[in-house]
C-alpha cells in the first residue's frame, strides 16, 4: 500500500524546520546507505547523532503519535529515528531496496523496515525535478507532495528519487517495524477499519460496528507480530 499522510507538520512546525535545517551543516549522504544503495546514492544528510536530528526527530515523532490515520495504516511496534536529507545540484538516488534491518546508532536497538516513509519538508515549487519513484503491485507511482505531508510505502518496493535540477528538496525519511509484517495483511486491516469508522459516523447505533470491530481487533490479535 503506498498511502499519502497529509498535515503531518503543520506550516508553522516545516518553517522552524527549515530555519534550523537550512542553517545547519550537511554531510555526504552516503554514510547511512549500505553496500549497494552507496552505489546508486547521491545526496547530503544531516549527520545521524547531531543534536538537530535528534531534536527535530523528535518532532516529527510526537506529531506522528498524535495523526490517527498514521497509526491506522501502519500500526507501529518501532519507529527508527528520522533522519533528514537535501538534494540539490543535479543530485539523486538511483533505483534501490531498502536495507531489510536498520541498527539505531550507538545503541543494540535493531528495526525492521517493513514501512518506508518520506516527510517532505519543501514545497513542489521550490525545486524542479526530485519525484519519489515507487514501483508497486500497482505500477510505478511519483509522489511530490506538499511540504508537511509524508508518503508511506513497502520497504520492499524498488524505488529510486529523481534529479533535482533547480532549487533543493528537503526531507525526513526513516522506517517502521510494523505490528502487522505483511503489507497485504496491513492493506486489509486499514480498509476494515475505515469501513468501521464510517459505519460508526454514518449509523451510530447499529449492531454492526460492534461486531465489525470485533473482526478487526481477532485479525490483529491473528496477524500481530510482536
């Protein structure tokens, strides 16, 4: 499933995002690729145990612990602690898979990365080219959205982001261990649960929603992985 979360930022939180990150010093954006996405990698990332990742990380985190339609689609176990990355200059990052297990720095903390995630931190306007290219059991799809919003999408998909050729693309990526490993399985589990949600609002009262719910909560007792 590759989903778009709006309003995960909101304008005032992306521009004191921007202020500091536009300030801040920047690094080869290789550092956090493995073997093979090195090859194919080509932009800059602030550094992982800086002060401002952290504390913009954290962020990012409290906003996504409060955006239902977050939690709904990918029900995180683990979240690994964003990150923030810049292109500019013509750079871009070629066709790649994302590593299967992440290490947290400095720590013996390990995620799988069931979900990949994208929080754009500048707007469409502000630079040409820089589409995210997921290729999915639905095609290929290219995602430039809003800054504030973010995409989710299999961390098995191949995907690669395009060169940016005026201006820069500012982001936050990072990765959830989801409590439902198969994306199929989170697919149907996201569907039931907004049927459930409409039900609840269009017909309050009917006996349905309790025993839909019921069906969610035995799929997910089923399906969890903890």
């Amino acid at each position: 499933m590759l989903l778009h979360i709006p309003n995960v930022l909101t304008r005032d939180q992306v521009v004191e995002c921007r202020r500091q990150l536009d300030a801040s010093n920047w690094i080869d954006g290789r550092v956090t690729a493995g073997h093979q996405s090195a090859k194919a990698k080509n932009n800059e990332q602030l550094p992982e145990d800086a002060p401002l990742a952290k504390q913009l990380g954290q962020l990012v985190l409290a906003a996504l612990e409060a955006h239902p339609l977050f939690i709904s689609a990918a029900l995180p176990h683990k979240i690994f602690p964003p990150l923030f990355n810049r292109y500019s200059g013509g750079q871009a990052f070629g066709v790649h898979v994302d590593n299967a297990i992440r290490q947290v720095r400095n720590t013996a903390h390990r995620v799988r990365t069931d979900i990949s995630a994208t929080l754009f931190l500048s707007a469409p306007e502000e630079y040409h080219g820089g589409e995210l290219v997921v290729e999915d059991t639905y095609g290929t799809q290219r995602v430039k959205l809003p800054a504030g919003d973010m995409v989710l999408y299999p961390a098995t998909s191949l995907h690669r982001v395009e060169a940016v050729t005026r201006g820069a693309r500012v982001a936050s990526f990072f990765w959830i261990q989801s409590m439902v490993r198969d994306d199929t399985q989170r697919t149907l589990l996201f569907d039931l649960d907004n049927a459930i949600q409409r039900v609840a609002r269009d017909v309050p009262q009917h006996p349905s929603v309790i025993q839909l719910t019921g069906v969610y909560h035995n799929l997910l007792r089923q399906w969890a992985d903890l």
